[in-house]
C-alpha cells in the first residue's frame, strides 16, 4: 500500500510534470510540493482538490489510494479555486456561535432589567444577578474557542503552504 506522498509523486511523474511545472500549477513553491513528496508534511484540503483536478484523479484516489472516484466528481467544479477560510472550520463557527450568544443573552438581561425600571448598573446588575455573568462567560468562552482555533487553523495552513528554507 502506498503513501499520500508516494501517490502525488506518481501521479505528478505519470502526468510528465517537472517538480516545478506541478507546483507553479498548483500555486505552491516547488519546496513545497517536494516536501510533500517526501512526507515532510500533508497537503491542505483546497490543494488536494487541486491536485486532483491537475492529475485528473479524485480526492479519494490521492489521499487514501484504490480505486477512488472518477475526478470529474469532485467537491469543486474545474473552475474553482478553494481558498483558505478560517470561517471554514466548525471550531471558529462554534466559536462565533457562542460569542453571538453571549452578546444577545447579554443584551437581553439588560433590556429585561430597564424594563422593570433599573436604570443604573448596580441596580441592573442586581437585577439580572448570575444570568449576566453566565452570559459574559459564555461570550468570553466562545471568543477564546474561536480565536485559538483560527489561530492553529492559520498556523498548519502557513506551515503546509510556505516555502521551506
């Protein structure tokens, strides 16, 4: 059974590209395209798809071996050209999710409590009591799962898709 890093090499030396041909196509440095072949590191998944169109082979074939899929089912249709989105990634959506909730449970405490006439932030806070920090709590939680996820999330895309010295 052959590696993800042998499959691309292959496919790249049966389509009769140069190392440099196939990583200008792919829009990586051939440093890149080189470490993967020797399983330095894993492609990201929008360059997978690209590959895929490039070798006219499928996802599948590529990353897993076998038979695969017909490339031309792919996710992408030809034109496309993935980019990276950290929105993405269901961490970051978790994440946001969780900050919006936050904010609108917030809001929504602070208008309940001017309602019922607490117009300072004492008596609004003593209104609203352990609901407004669960709240902020959960906006905070959601702000730090959302920034440290599009943090890695950025980080392996840099590390996979930058030239190596």
């Amino acid at each position: 059974m052959s590696t993800v890093a042998e499959r691309i090499k292959e496919y790249r030396e049966k389509k009769g590209l140069s190392l440099s041909q196939a990583a200008e196509k792919l829009e990586i440095s051939p440093d890149v395209l080189e470490g993967w072949e020797k399983g330095e590191f894993e492609p990201d998944t929008p360059t997978v798809f690209r590959m895929a169109e490039l070798y006219g082979k499928s996802a599948d074939m590529i990353l897993f071996g076998g038979e695969g899929r017909d490339a031309s089912r792919t996710m992408f249709p030809k034109d496309a050209n993935p980019q990276f989105s950290a929105f993405a990634d269901w961490k970051v959506l978790t994440g946001a999710l969780m900050m919006f909730t936050g904010i609108g449970g917030v809001l929504l405490m602070i208008m309940r409590a001017i309602g019922e006439g607490y117009d300072t932030v004492g008596g609004m806070i003593e209104y609203c009591g352990k609901s407004l920090l669960v709240f902020a709590a959960v906006f905070a939680a959601g702000l730090v799962f959302a920034a440290v996820s599009a943090f890695f999330r950025y980080r392996n895309h840099k590390k996979n898709n930058s030239r190596r010295p």
